[in-house]
C-alpha cells in the first residue's frame, strides 16, 4: 500500500519532496485541544490525490487523436471540476482533533467462522477480524486510545470516512457516477496520528464501517508515513506530505511570482511573432486564449497557436516543428498549480509529455522516473498535477523560448 519510488531519483519517501506552505490551498483541518484562539492547529500532514482529473472533461486533442483547434483543458490541476467541497476534495490536512478518537488493539479472541457474525454484533465495540482458514477465525476487540487521532480514508460517503476519494483516470477524468465500476475500496485505509510529539503518522489498511467492524484475511500490518509516501489505493494515489516537508518548500505566491517572472520575459511565437503569456490561475481552466503558449513536445520549441503543419500520414495528433522539423504531438502549456506536488521553488523550465503540464527541471525529472501504480501489477510513469501517462524517452522535454525581437 506504501511506495517507494525509483530510486535513482530517491524515494518519495525521503525529503527530496518537499511542499510548499498551504497558501490558497483548500484543506480540511479540526483544531487541536491544545490550541489557543488565533492560534493554528497542530498538523499532522497533508494527503494530496495525484493526477486529479476533472469529471466527464472534454478530452484534450492528445487524447483524441487529432489536434483541431484551442480546446478547453480537461485536467483540474490540484482541484475537482465540481470545487472542494466538505470531505470530497484534492487534498486534505490533518490536524489534532478536540478530543482523541484513536484506538488501540484490547483482547483477542480465536474463534470458529460461525461465530464471527454474533461476535462483532457490539456497534459499540470497534474490532478486527482475520480469518485465517475456513475453521478459524482471530477477533481483535480494539479500545479507545486517547494517545491518538484516527483518520478513515475510502469510497464511500458515510460519516465515519474524513477524506471521500474516487478513481483517476490517467489524464482522462475521475470515475464517479452510477455507472462507473470503483476499484477502490469504500473503506480502503486509516490513518492514526500520535498527538504527542513527534507526531508520528501509521497507515493501516481498511478502515472501520458503519459497525465499527473490519474484515481481513490477513494479518494488518502499519507503516510509518515519511514525507513524500504515495498510498496505493487502487484506483487512486495518495501523497504525504509531512508538516517539515512544509516548511521546507516554496509557497503557491512563489509559484506566482514565478509565471509573473516568465510572463514579464515577453516570449515571442518564433513564426508569428505575437507575444506569449501563461494565464491567471485566477482565470480557471478554461479554452487556451491568443497568448497561450504551445509546444511540440519532442524537440520544446514554443509556439503561439497555428493550425499548420499537420503530418496525418504519421498519425492522426502528430505535427512538424517548423523550426527544427520534428514531428511529434503539439500541446498548449499549462503551469503545474498543485505546489505541493513541487520540490522546488525553481523555474517553469520543463514540460511533461504529452500532457504540457510546466514545472522546474527538479520537479519534471523527479515525477518522470517515479512509476506510479496503475490497476493492481501495473507501474508507470505519469504527469502528477493530470495523471497523464508520460511518453517520449524521458517523459519530459525543456522548453525553448525565444525572447522579443526588441
């Protein structure tokens, strides 16, 4: 359930990763008993839903296969397309809660299967059971821990689970609705977080239902959260982020100082000569406008929008360079906006492919070597704001501007 990265690069699980500050991040957070008011409550970490997808988007042109015209960006980006909302959102802080909820492991019982339904019939009585063969089953009755402050992760919306997670499709939209087949658990995991220092953080896997009851056919076993863990959901990837790895990063007004910074540059279309700019988060994700800046992902060549150069014979999406002449997908840029996804405050110098999400080069080549789970055996590499699966030899590509002719 917890991952390491590749190790080249250095594990997610080191502090390599590092986060920026939560400013004009949507959080969900409970203050602490011990804070005073005005003050802010102590916080255990952040969980951040990688590749985060806005629901039945448009498709982009990759997707489709072909490259007709600006369309709207079906990627949220650090946010759902319907907004953040209570305990359905892209992130979410955890923070000491008033009083403990935690629990901890009390008596143990072995017993015959038949008896496992009349044993946990206690609403009252949170408990474990592991069935261990057809005749035996081990019942561990849990008591109330004031040490600790538990956190329920999973698919379903009842009142015991803090942090609603739905699938991600990669660079394709969430899976919600009716319709839609979740692979991921209705009560997939739990978090219990020491509320004393240091303020360690344990993953277990499922959580408690309605009845207070969990059902395992093997022994449950905790890992000790690190910044930059990803949680393996199935059908949904989680990242750790530590309150250290928040102090140590830039912060999202870094992160707009920066395209300010790019913007005040005034890069120029190489052919048609107009200037470039990366739009306001402020705007939303909506249709790329005139200013918008395209790039032809295998050779980083920046480009104002034109709709020439197509070389269908190579396939339906890809294009010829004008500059260099490589052929290859064509792609508006969009600035990475979810920081905590950033290792560092550097410049939006790299795009992924074929997705053009923009990072630093720190950030780019980090995510391009971190296979991230998909389905239940399968690992790759994937744009972490849009979840895009990366292609090209290294997934990433530098971008080449060209600055005003003045």
């Amino acid at each position: 359930m917890v991952l390491e990265g590749n190790p080249e690069v250095g594990s997610p699980r080191t502090s390599d990763l590092q986060h920026p500050g939560n400013q004009g991040s949507c959080v969900l957070s409970s203050p602490g008993d011990d804070a005073q008011p005005g003050e802010e409550p102590i916080k255990y970490g952040e969980l951040i839903v990688l590749g985060c997808c806005e629901e039945g988007g448009e498709e982009t042109e990759a997707q489709r296969g072909e490259v007709t015209g600006p369309r709207a960006h079906s990627c949220y980006n650090g946010c759902l397309a319907s907004g953040d909302k209570g305990r359905r959102r892209s992130r979410l802080a955890l923070s000491r809660r008033p009083h403990a909820n935690g629990v901890k492991p009390d008596v143990m019982h072995h017993i015959s299967t038949p008896l496992v339904s009349k044993a946990l019939s206690n609403r009252g009585q949170h408990s474990i059971s592991y069935t261990l063969s057809r005749s035996h089953s081990v019942i561990v009755e849990y008591t109330h821990d004031s040490d600790t402050d538990m956190f329920q992760i999973g698919r379903s919306t009842e009142n015991m689970i803090d942090f609603v997670v739905t699938d991600t499709s990669p660079g394709g939209g969430t899976a919600e609705g009716p319709s839609a087949q979740s692979t991921i658990s209705r009560y997939a995991c739990r978090i219990l977080c020491d509320r004393r220092p240091p303020y360690t953080a344990r993953i277990y896997a499922a959580g408690f239902d309605a009845s207070s009851n969990i059902f395992l056919g093997v022994e449950n076993e905790s890992n000790v959260l690190q910044d930059g863990s990803l949680i393996d959901l199935c059908g949904a990837t989680l990242l750790w982020r530590t309150p250290a790895g928040l102090l140590r990063a830039p912060t999202l007004k870094q992160l707009e100082a920066q395209r300010q910074e790019a913007n005040a540059a005034r890069p120029q279309c190489p052919v048609g000569l107009s200037t470039l700019a990366f739009p306001s988060p402020a705007r939303g994700r909506t249709a790329p406008d005139k200013q918008q800046p395209w790039v032809y992902v295998r050779c980083g060549h920046v480009h104002g929008y034109h709709g020439w150069g197509c070389r269908r014979e190579r396939g339906p999406q890809e294009r010829e360079c004008p500059l260099c002449r490589l052929v290859g997908p064509y792609v508006p840029l969009w600035l990475g906006q979810e920081a905590g996804l950033c290792l560092d405050p550097g410049p939006p110098s790299h795009a992924f492919a074929p997705c053009g999400h923009v990072c630093s080069e720190k950030t780019a080549r980090y995510w391009a070597q971190t296979p991230l789970p998909h389905g239940t055996h399968a690992f790759h590499a994937a744009c972490p704001f849009c979840g895009a699966w990366l292609t090209g030899e290294h997934g990433c590509v530098r971008l080449i501007f060209q600055g005003p002719l003045d």
